[in-house]
C-alpha cells in the first residue's frame, strides 16, 4: 500500500518536473523580447544629410575637376541657399514692358509702395544701376523752360516811311485844301468826319478844324491814278493838296494822313 503511493508521488513529481524543463527555454526568450526595446524602422536621423545619400553631393572621380562657381555680375546679388526640406519659391516671369526686381538683402524690409495720386501714372522702377530721378513736390507748379519759346519768327517791325510834308498845327487842329487840276471828278472823304463827297475837275475845297492824326482818302471817277502833292500853306496850320494825273500806275495814290506832330504821309 505505502509502496502505490510513493509510487504515484514520484509519478506526479516527474510530471512537474519535466513540464518545467520543457519551459525552461521559452522563459528566457520571452524575458529577453520584454527588455528588448522597440527600434524606429526609419529614423529621422537617417533622411538628413550626410545620411542620406540622396541628397549628399557625389565626389568626382579620380582626374575630374569639380565645375568652377559663376560669379554673379554686377548688381546681381547671390542667392541665399534655402535650408534644408525648404524648397526655394518659384521665380515669376515679369510682364512685357516690366523690369524684374531686386530681391532684398537678408535683415532688410522692402520699401513700402506709395499710392498714386489721383490722374497720375504709377513710374516704373529704374534698371539696376540706374538712380532714380528727384522728385518735384506737389505744391510747386512747373514753369516752361525759356527755351520752349520758339524764336523762329521775327518780332515784326514797322517800316520807316519818310513823310511827304511836315507842317506846323496850332492846337493840334489843321486845314486842309484839296486842288483839283485834272479834268475829272475826284471822290473824297474825311475818315471818320465826313461822307464821300465829289470834287469837279479844275476846282478847289478847303476842310477846315480837323483834328489830328486824321485820313483823308481820294479817287478818281473815271478810274484813273491820281499824283498827289502836298505841301505847307502861307498860313500856320494849313496844308495845301493838289492832284494830277498820273500817266505811271506805280504814281498813283489814294489816302493821306496827317499825325499828331504834322508829319503828312501818303498811300
């Protein structure tokens, strides 16, 4: 009886026993996948340069000379490298008639645009090396230069005439007799004075008190030219005119005025 029962302890015992040597390895395998940690498939680190060798520059090969940096020209300033995933922005092409402009330096804030007035053109920007033109305030209003005026044309002159008589008035006041010595009627008016009147060929008339300057003008009836002459009377502030006949059209004179300082001149 004691011997069964031992018999089924040891029994149990082996059973135990070899359960935990059947487990004894898969122990230290799950403890070891517990105190492993979790590594990143795909570190940051490793899409940045000099890890990603993508974007790292390649070295020439052995005899090959790298290319030569262009210097930027004149007024051209160099372009900052972007940081790095920054993508640089995208140049826009400028208008027809428009100049591209300069970007501003690093630190530096662009000038703030000034609003047109009202009828006036916004200028455009001067070319790189250009500087820009003053300004002229608003309130002051621009006066033509003197030399817009042209000066093509002559200031017109008048021209010297020497007078036929010179008498003496006496209060400014003259009087004149007409003397026809032609054959034909002679047609004659005080301007201003007195209507056209007629003169019978071999006959006289005197205007008297006709205040100066004054015009007397004169023709024939028949339609010839007239000779005029005239020339100072005895009496002081008199004129005396006689007509003739003119055989030369260049002759012929048709008006005569006496100025102010008793200069008689004939046309």
């Amino acid at each position: 009886m004691k011997s069964q029962k031992f018999r089924k302890s040891a029994e149990l015992f082996g059973a135990i026993f070899g359960g935990l040597l059947i487990s004894l390895p898969a122990i230290p395998q799950a403890v070891a996948q517990e105190s492993t940690p979790k590594v990143n498939p795909s570190p940051s680190i490793f899409s940045e340069p000099p890890y990603n060798r993508s974007q790292a520059p390649v070295p020439p090969g052995p005899g090959v000379k790298p290319p030569r940096p262009v210097p930027p020209t004149e007024g051209q300033l160099s372009p900052l490298a972007p940081g790095p995933g920054v993508k640089p922005p995208r140049p826009v092409a400028p208008t027809e008639g428009q100049m591209f402009p300069l970007p501003p330096g690093p630190g530096v804030k662009p000038p703030r645009p000034v609003a047109p007035a009202e009828g006036q053109l916004s200028p455009l920007p001067p070319g790189p090396g250009v500087k820009p033109s003053r300004a002229a305030p608003r309130n002051q209003t621009q006066q033509p230069s003197p030399r817009a005026v042209s000066t093509d044309q002559p200031p017109l002159l008048q021209p010297r005439q020497t007078p036929s008589a010179t008498i003496t008035l006496v209060n400014g006041i003259v009087n004149i007799r007409l003397v026809n010595d032609t054959a034909a009627n002679v047609t004659y008016q005080v301007i201003g004075d007195t209507a056209p009147r007629s003169l019978p060929g071999k006959s006289d008339v005197t205007l008297q008190a006709l205040s100066a300057p004054v015009t007397v003008t004169f023709e024939r009836e028949d339609g010839g030219q007239l000779i005029v002459t005239p020339q100072p009377s005895s009496e002081l502030g008199s004129l005396e005119v006689r007509f003739n006949e003119a055989t030369n059209a260049t002759q012929g004179r048709s008006a005569m005025r006496i100025e102010r300082n008793g200069s008689v001149f004939l046309n």
